[in-house]
C-alpha cells in the first residue's frame, strides 16, 4: 500500500506515527505546500519543510542566536524569527538551488541526510506565495502568510490569495500521487493549506485513488486507509 499524506508543519507528528505503524509492503510520502515559503537574507525559507526536518534535531531546546543578532541591528522584521537550526537549514537548501538542484531535488537529499521514515516532497519547485489582505488601524495591505499568522489577532483578514507568475505540481509529485494507492489528506487549515494544496496546478488531475479526510490519530488513519484500499482491490 501506498500512501500519500497532503500536510502541513502541522501533521509532523502524525506523519511519524503512521510510518511507526507501517508494515511490510506499506510506504508514506508526504506532500506539503509550498505557499508559505519565501525569501529573506538571501536564504529560501520553507517553514512546512523544515518543520519535518527539525523535529529529532532541535525540537527540544531551540536556540535563536542568528535571529537576535539580526534583530539587534534592525534587520529582520518582527515576524521572522528562523531557529539557528532553520538557518542551517537554510544555508543548506539555498546552496543546493544555486548549484541547480531543484526545490524537490533538495528537499530529497535533505530528508535523506535527516533519515526520515517516509518521504518528503514540495507540492511544486516554482514559487508561489501565499498573501493575506489585512486591515487594521493603519489601513488595508497585503501580508504575507507567515507575517499574517504572526500577528493574527491584530489583523482583520479580508482574502487570501496566491501570488505567483506561473507554477505546477512537481513532475515528481504528480507521478507519486498517480501511482497513490490511497490520498490522507490531513488536518489542516482549509485557508492556509488544503486549498493552497489542491489549487497546485495539476495536482487534482492526478488525484485518481480514494482520498480520505483525516484526524490526528495514526492508527485509525491508518485502519481507514487499509480499508479503503482493500474495498477498491
């Protein structure tokens, strides 16, 4: 069987617990969207990606020397505030896109090298933003998702929309999902994730197993996924 998993930064501990039930024959690969992404200092910042990344690495006590020195002399805004951990990461990531690796290409040997017990892969290797027209008492403006999330409770969302010149689901990705035996589409934010997700150029299209909206519980995901897939055998 297998499985493809349509998350986010959100799902990092599901995804760890359904591969912990995965048998013989069973795999994962998880999809995450590439709309929160963006660039600052020179460096491709991929929150959701890096969220899967960090987990056995820094969860436990990260620290933020880099983002403290930045901030000290004015040159991030207060929303960003990336873990020493993030900017390696960073570091790492951007290197591989200068030398002509794609966003997928990169992510691959990341996840290699984090020994991840499933597959990790960006719905696409173009870019595309995610933007939120806010309003508070200095007017209305477009924020980006990450900047909006940060200071959610001083804004007033008005529309979401995706900022981009042209992108696609990944060559990559649309052969894992045609080849899919079943879709878990996560719990996740409709706004921020489902819809950025499912509006990939492309994607839909090679959505053709069952998919199944899921909880947070990785053994009765992974019950339901069995079962959906012995009804189509």
């Amino acid at each position: 069987m297998r499985m493809m998993f349509l998350s986010d930064l959100g799902g990092v501990r599901l995804a760890h617990g359904l591969a912990a039930l995965l048998t013989e024959g069973e795999t994962l690969d998880v999809v995450v969207p590439v709309t929160r992404d963006h660039w600052a200092h020179g460096l491709k910042n991929c929150p959701d990606i890096d969220a899967f990344l960090a987990l056995r690495r820094d969860a436990e006590a990260p620290t933020f020397t880099v983002a403290k020195e930045l901030a000290a002399v004015g040159f991030s805004p207060a929303w960003m505030r990336p873990s020493d951990g993030d900017i390696a990461r960073q570091i790492v990531r951007t290197e591989l896109l200068q030398a002509g690796y794609t966003l997928g290409d990169a992510t691959t040997a990341m996840a290699t090298r984090a020994t991840l017990p499933f597959g990790l892969h960006p719905v696409s290797d173009d870019r595309a933003e995610l933007h939120v027209v806010v309003e508070d008492e200095s007017g209305r403006r477009a924020v980006h998702a990450m900047e909006y999330l940060s200071h959610f409770r001083e804004y007033r969302p008005i529309e979401a929309t995706i900022v981009t010149t042209s992108w696609m689901v990944s060559t990559a990705v649309r052969e894992l999902v045609a080849d899919a035996d079943v879709m878990l589409l996560g719990p996740s934010s409709p706004v921020l994730t489902v819809d950025p997700l499912l509006s990939t150029p492309g994607l839909r299209d090679a959505m053709t197993s069952p998919t199944l909206a899921i909880g947070h519980d990785a053994a009765t995901t992974i019950a339901a996924a069995r079962e959906a897939v012995g009804a189509v055998r």
